[in-house]
C-alpha cells in the first residue's frame, strides 16, 4: 500500500470501524476521518436526528454527498456502514484506496449494540439486526478488498492483522 493511498474501513454497526480506525491511523501516523462524524459535524446534527426527521432516502443521498467530497490522501476513513448502499460513493472509496471490510458474526454485533435507536442506523421500521446484516453483507464482501474476520480479536489485534494484510498487497 502506498502512503498516499487511503484505508477504508466498512461494515455493519457495532464492528469496530471508528475505534479501530482511530487506533490504526495512530499506529501508521496517518489523519483519521470518520464519516459519520463529519456528517453530523456539518449538518450540526446527530445522524438518528437527521434520520428522523428527514428520513432514511434523505440520510442516504447526504451520506453519499459527504462521502463524493472526500479528498483524501493516506488516511484512514472510518465509514458509516450503510455507505455501501451508495455506488458511486464506494467507486470514489475506492479510487482513492483500500477498502478494509471489517466482518463480525450477527450474534457479536448483537451483543455490542444496545443503541440501535439512537445509534443513527439506516435500517427500516420492518427490519431488525439480523434483517440488516443479511441485506447488507453481501455488499460488503463485494466492495472489500481486504476482509478481516475479527471475531475473537481485540482492536489491537485487528489493527495488526490489518497493518500486516496491507503491507502483504503493497509487496
């Protein structure tokens, strides 16, 4: 991997990508983006707020927007997890870097989230967790350049494993 070229982090809620991001990036001295951050941070509210009142369709094309004004280089972007919803957001992702899919079993996501509705989720009123997962899951293993599996690993330890994967493809 290249020092210019981003690291993208997706996946479903509760999988790590903004605490692990935060870590990684420490470990490479590289920036640290987190996209549901910023887009709260620009619209001056929370994502379930923005979700709530101007609904999921809405949320989706402000995520999308966010994410197609990204220029960055060499730094690690933690996204939200329905950023895979969007094509020409990932395309952009992509261009620009590695996409890192961090994948965790339903039933790890299950027990870390206990804040699915306030959280700022993109999932429908019919849908639960497990509902999301599956729709979701095959995106993520289409746009992913690297997975990493990281059941059973501390945040540590998935930042070497990504550190170490990364490393592997630049050579």
């Amino acid at each position: 991997m290249t020092t210019g070229q981003n690291l993208i982090l997706i996946g479903m809620p509760g999988a790590g990508k903004s605490t692990v991001g935060v870590l990684l990036a420490k470990a490479l001295s590289r920036d640290f983006v987190d996209t549901d951050v910023l887009i709260q941070a620009a619209e001056s509210r929370r994502l379930q707020e923005i979700i709530d009142s101007d609904g999921l369709d809405a949320f989706l094309a402000l995520e999308e927007r966010h994410v197609l004004a990204l220029e960055l280089h060499g730094a690690v972007i933690a996204t939200g997890g329905s950023v895979v919803y969007s094509d020409p957001a990932m395309t952009h992702l992509k261009r620009h870097g590695q996409v890192v899919y961090l994948k965790l079993p339903l039933p790890d996501l299950e027990a870390r989230i206990t804040d699915m509705d306030s959280r700022g989720v993109v999932i429908a009123p019919w849908q639960n967790l497990a509902d999301l997962y599956h729709e979701r899951l095959p995106l993520y293993e289409a746009f992913a350049d690297i997975t990493i599996d990281s059941a059973g690993l501390n945040q540590n330890q998935i930042v070497t494993r990504i550190s170490s994967m990364t490393d592997a493809q630049e050579s």
